[in-house]
C-alpha cells in the first residue's frame, strides 16, 4: 500500500462549485500534510501545510486534516477556471511522499 | 530573481548515453533535492543535499548521482541511461531545515527525459 492514497480522477466541476479534494495516508510518523497545486507543464507549487488537525483557511482554499482517521482534504470555494491544474497531496516526516494528483477541471 | 532553474528542458537520449540535467537557484537556499514524476506514480525523490558538499539518496536513487560544490548548483547525473529513466524531472529548493519538513519548497519547471 502507498503511504499517501490520492484519487487521479479526473474530476469536472462547473464554475462557482465548491470542490472537494481528499487523500488518506497510512504512516502515523507523518508531521506536516501539504496541498501542491501543478499547472501543466510547471513545476508544483504549494498552497498551504497544515501541522495538526482541524481546518487551516487561505482565501478560498481550506485544508483540513484528521490525523485519527489518518484522512486530509482539500476545499475550494467558488472555484474558477484558473483552478484547473493537478492537486497534489503530500506528507512529511522529514522527507516528503506524495500522492499520485487529482486532475481539476474547472468549466466556465 | 530567476528562482529556480533547470535546464535543458527537453532531451532525448539513446540507451546507454550518459547526461546531466542542471539545476541552479538564486534564493541561497540550503537545501536542494531532485524529484521524477511518472504517470500513475507521483512525485518521488531521488537525491538531496543539505548544503554544499553534502548530499544524500532518497526514494529511487538508482541509476543516478549528485554532487553539490555550491550553494547554487546541483546537478543531476545519468550514468547509463535506460527506458525506464523516461520521466519528467524537477529540481527543488528550500530555504533551510524548517521549509524542508513543511514542505516549503520551490520547484524549477521541469526537465523532460525521453531514453530509446
């Protein structure tokens, strides 16, 4: 079993949808969970970490983690086509493993 | 301020030839790492360094060597080059331990590998 599980999807939202992103994890020694956001052709760029569970906010992404159910999510408010990239997940216990993505596609 | 920058950005390669794929940051960054991502597979690390001089293996680091003489510069090497190295490549960076553990990293845009 991989350590971090993430659907490839794709998934296809209109735009305005709320859109939920989830990966599950299976190493108990991870620290740190992140949100990768990956335009086609470009490298990663982080969105948010998240340290202990519960909800962290940035605009209209909110990550949430739960570190019982070894779960984490991804909520994007009102999203729009500019949303549209692979989301990667990620954990950490120093070094960082992480999930295969989810492709977002958001239609105007 | 350039970020982080890898180059070439494409490359095709016959089995057997040898490369190395560059990568440099202009951010004084202490911490650097090389990463392949494959279909199905993610992102997984290959090799990183926690500053000059040192460097260490991550998830795959077969078929592959580093060396890290500066700050700025750690390059990638292909020793032998096989099909099962066609990947897309990307370099990374973080300030210092801390980013590292959380994840703070900056990535170059890639460096795509096809091996015949």
């Amino acid at each position: 079993q991989k350590e971090v599980e993430q659907d490839p999807g794709p998934l296809s939202v209109p735009e305005g949808a709320i859109v939920s992103l989830n990966c599950t994890y299976s190493n108990s020694a991870f620290q740190y969970f992140m949100w990768y956001r990956q335009y086609s052709r470009k490298g990663p760029e982080l969105l948010m970490y998240s340290y202990s569970s519960g909800n962290k906010e940035d605009g209209r992404f909110t990550a949430q983690v739960d570190k019982s159910s070894k779960y984490i999510s991804l909520f994007i408010r009102d999203s729009q086509p500019s949303d549209s990239a692979t989301y990667l997940c990620a954990g950490s216990n120093y070094k960082l493993t992480f999930g295969k993505g989810t492709l977002l596609t958001v239609n105007p | 301020n350039a970020g982080v920058t890898q180059t070439p950005k494409f490359q095709v390669l016959k089995t057997g030839q040898s490369m190395t794929l560059q990568c440099a940051q202009d951010m004084n960054h202490e911490y650097m790492s090389w990463y392949r991502q494959d279909p199905g597979m993610g992102l997984r690390l290959i090799h990183y360094s926690v500053g000059a001089g040192i460097t260490d293996q991550g998830e795959v680091p077969n078929g592959y060597n580093v060396s890290r003489s500066t700050t700025e510069d750690f390059p990638l090497r292909l020793l032998s080059a096989a099909p099962s190295q066609t990947s897309v490549y990307f370099c990374a960076s973080s300030y210092s331990e801390r980013e590292w553990y959380t994840g703070e990293l900056f990535f170059g845009e890639g460096s795509r590998l096809t091996v015949l």
